[in-house]
C-alpha cells in the first residue's frame, strides 16, 4: 500500500489527470450529488498531515531578510496581478475560472516548494521559511485580494472564507504542532524524522487526489458536454507559469547567489494549489466550488511537469554548486 501510495505522490503529473479523468468518468455515468459528504474530510486529510511536519520556528532565523522580502514581494504585488489580468482577458465572461485563477496566485508556497528546492540543491532554510511565511501570508490575504479585485463579478463571503480559512489553515497548523510535539516525545527525534516524517505528506496526497476526484465527479457533465473548455484553461495557466519562471530567475541570477536564487524561484512559483481547492470547494459549495476547482486541478499537472524540468535546467541556468566545481 506504501509503495502504491508513494508511486502516486512521486507521479503527480500522471496521478492528477488520472483521478481527474476517473471523476469524469464516475460522475458522468452515475449521480455523484453523495460525494458531497467527503468533502470535509478530504479537506482535512489534504490539509493537516502537511501541517505536521511545517517547521514554524524558522520564521524566528535572521540573516536572509532581502531574500524573503522580494521573494514576498513578487508573490503579493507582481503574480497576483499578472494572473488577474491574464485570467481577465481569457475568462472575462467566466468570473467563477477567473477566481479559481487567481486563487492559484495567491497562495504562494507548498510542500513542493522544499522539495524542489532540495532537488536542485538550493537553500533549504531559505525555501522553509518562505514556506511558512507565504502559508501564512497567503491565508490571510487571499480573501481580501478576492474581495477587491472580484467582489463585484462574484460575491465574496468574507466572514466565511476567513472561517474557513480558520478551520482548514490554522486549525490543522496548531494540530499538527502538538501531533509533531506528541510524536516526538513518544518515539525520539531520530525515529520521527527517520520513519514517520517522509509518510505524512502520502496522506496529504490521498486528499488531494480525493478532492480531485470529488471536484470533476461533481462538475462532470458539463465537462462532457464541453470538453474543449478543460483544454482551454492550458494556455492562460502555461502564460502565468512561464512568466513567473522567468522573472524570479532573472530577479535570482541578479540579486542573490545560486542556493538563494533557487529558493527564490522556487518560493515564488510554486503555489499551494491544496489549500486552494479546500478554500474553492469548502466556502463556494460543490456546484460553484467545483467549477472554481477545475483551473485549479490543472495546475497540478503544469506545476508538477514545470518544476521537474527546471531543475534538470538549474545547473545550466545557475552554474553548478561550488563544491562541486572545485571537484572539477
């Protein structure tokens, strides 16, 4: 069970499509109205076990303030902005896609946003703390980036989103501190760290492919009746992408050394696409949530494919680590 769940996190990119097309598939060919019951706790098992293993005391660590400052401020005063008005002029008649879009943007940071970093052997401290801050920020931000900027094409219930917010960011961000706190005082730091650590994002993953199912069953028949409206959210996506890959990378190569311009780029790009289905799904209800989270699924498979080839660019981009170019 392990290994299959393992294979589906490491594979996103195919895992994500796959249990889109299965929700397609099952909510075209049965009534999936029942599916609404799971996704509260779906919600959760794609949230909380994330917030497990996030390392809140490296906020506290001084000593990179230029670096978090602009990686902060191109995640709040560029993106959100160059997404709007991307998502303005594809899906001006559309204002629920234009929503789902520029959810994406505003939530900055994931668990991926580490694991790229380490793959491409940047700054890992760095890449934690944009992590937390970006989490943090983000949360807090979206509803009112929302309200401003689509309060009048789509009505933005701000006292429920920050509730939701409450219970599906900061609720599990306390629980998972206590659960890691509880965890490792059971079992030592070495034994959490060596074989319970690597399994909590898995869980994460089963709730994110959950909520991917649940999304599409319940949106399906209009996807089938419209195919080439799934394909339409392409471009506007790879726009976004390809715009933000470009000018943290330049913003890095100009300011900052290679670990550093790696977290940067990382921390800007990547988004926190789960807490961005949770917020759709859980404030807009299955009917409107759904239609907001299919832009958003998609940006599974653009973020998963994207980052897997900059970091086999990274080097080439960069240059490579100085060890190893000593070694050279």
């Amino acid at each position: 069970m392990w290994k299959i769940l393992s294979a589906l996190k490491k594979n996103l990119v195919w895992s994500v499509p796959a249990f889109m097309v299965a929700g397609i598939i099952f909510g075209a060919l049965t009534d999936a109205s029942f599916l609404k019951a799971a996704i509260v706790p779906l919600t959760f098992l794609m949230v909380y076990p994330m917030m497990i293993n996030l390392q809140i005391a490296k906020v506290l660590a001084g000593g990179d303030f230029k670096l978090q400052a602009i990686t902060q401020i191109i995640n709040f005063a560029v993106v959100p902005f160059f997404a709007f008005g991307i998502g303005k002029l594809f899906f001006s008649d559309r204002p629920l896609v234009l929503l789902g879009l520029l959810l994406t943007s505003l939530l900055p940071t994931s668990g991926m946003t580490i694991s790229w970093t380490g793959f491409a052997r940047g700054n890992l401290n760095a890449a934690i703390k944009m992590t937390v801050i970006g989490l943090i920020a983000g949360s807090l931000a979206a509803p009112l980036y929302a309200k401003w900027l689509m309060g009048t094409a789509v009505e933005i219930p701000l006292a429920d989103v920050f509730q939701q917010i409450v219970i599906i960011v900061f609720l599990p961000m306390l629980l998972g501190f206590v659960t890691k706190k509880i965890l490792v005082a059971s079992v030592g730091e070495s034994k959490y760290n060596k074989s319970l650590k690597q399994k909590f994002p898995i869980f994460s993953t089963i709730g994110v492919l959950g909520i991917v199912f649940v999304a599409m069953a319940l949106k399906a028949k209009s996807i089938v009746s419209n195919p080439l409206e799934v394909l339409s959210f392409f471009i506007p996506l790879l726009i976004i992408y390809g715009f933000n890959f470009v000018l943290s990378t330049i913003i890095g190569k100009a300011l900052f050394n290679r670990g550093d311009a790696i977290a940067l780029v990382y921390g800007t790009v990547m988004r926190n696409l789960s807490i961005a289905l949770a917020i759709a799904i859980t404030v807009f209800g299955s009917e409107q949530g759904s239609e907001i989270a299919l832009i958003i699924a998609m940006g599974y498979i653009i973020q998963v494919q994207s980052a897997a080839w900059y970091v086999k660019l990274t080097d080439k981009i960069f240059g490579v680590p100085a060890i190893e170019a000593q070694l050279e």
